[in-house]
C-alpha cells in the first residue's frame, strides 16, 4: 500500500482508485444473470445489456471503445488459387495424376448426367402409364353407367 508522507504530517494511505471498466462480476451478478434468463429470458438480455453498456463485458472494453475482436482484420484470400477444372479439389502436386483425376471426374460426371436422363426417362414413362391407366378407368366408368339397368 502506497502512502504519501510528509514531514511533520502523519502518514495517511493514498485514495484508492477504482477501475473504469472491467471488474470481476460479483456472485450476486452471475446469479441475477442466471435467475433472470431462468425466470424471463429478456431480464437476463437486459442484464447483459448493461454489463456491457457501462464497459464491463472484458478487460479493457471501457478504456479501448470496443470489443477484443474489434481491431481483427479479415485475412487476404485474394491469393488462393481458383480453378473451374478442378472441381472444388485441390491438386496433387503430381500432373499425370491430376490428368487421371480430372479425366475420371469428367467420366463421372458423364454418367451422372445419363442417370439423370434415364430418371427423367423413367418419370415420363410412369406418367404415361398413369394417366393411360387413368383413362382406362373412366372409360369402363363410362361405358357402365351407359348401360341399360335390368331389374
């Protein structure tokens, strides 16, 4: 402890300054937080709110002005090779692999496309039996319901 001491004066502690800013939440606000998100979740938002309008959220956010990551700076990415061949992998380093790769995906995607055509080959196929099926149905409706009734 401090004191300023002068001659013929006695010796009296030096006044103790409180931080502006962070403080270490007491138990009695970490309860109030916790009982307010428990009892009505928007008291606890508002003792959050508070916590960090007076600059009590982290050390440093009264004196600073702003949050730890407020000074973080996105890193450049302009750099970083983009390839429309590659297809979203990267390479190998090796170039006859990264032929063989991109040959085997270009055959792939060959046969991914064929299966689409087959499938959608298949949905009209379905529809069309459907709706012949459909049409046999009516026509036997209609052709009992034109017949003369015997009792």
């Amino acid at each position: 402890m401090t004191s300023t001491a002068q001659p013929g004066f006695e010796s009296q502690p030096a006044p103790v300054e409180r931080r502006i800013g962070f403080t270490r939440w007491s138990a009695w606000e970490i309860g109030a937080m916790v009982a307010g998100f428990v009892v009505f979740w928007p008291l606890g938002l508002i003792a959050l709110f508070l916590k960090w309008k007076n600059g009590e959220m982290w050390k440093g956010s009264a004196e600073r002005g702003g949050a730890p990551w407020a000074g973080f700076k996105m890193p450049d990415v302009s750099g970083w090779k983009s390839s429309a061949t590659s297809y979203g992998f990267a390479g190998s380093g090796n170039a006859a692999f990264d032929a063989y790769k991109r040959e085997q995906i270009k055959r792939l995607e060959e046969e991914r496309r064929k299966l689409e055509e087959d499938q959608k080959a298949f949905r009209d196929f379905v529809e069309r039996v459907r709706r012949a099926k459909d049409q046999e149905e009516f026509d036997r409706f209609m052709a009992e319901r034109n017949m003369p009734q015997s009792f």
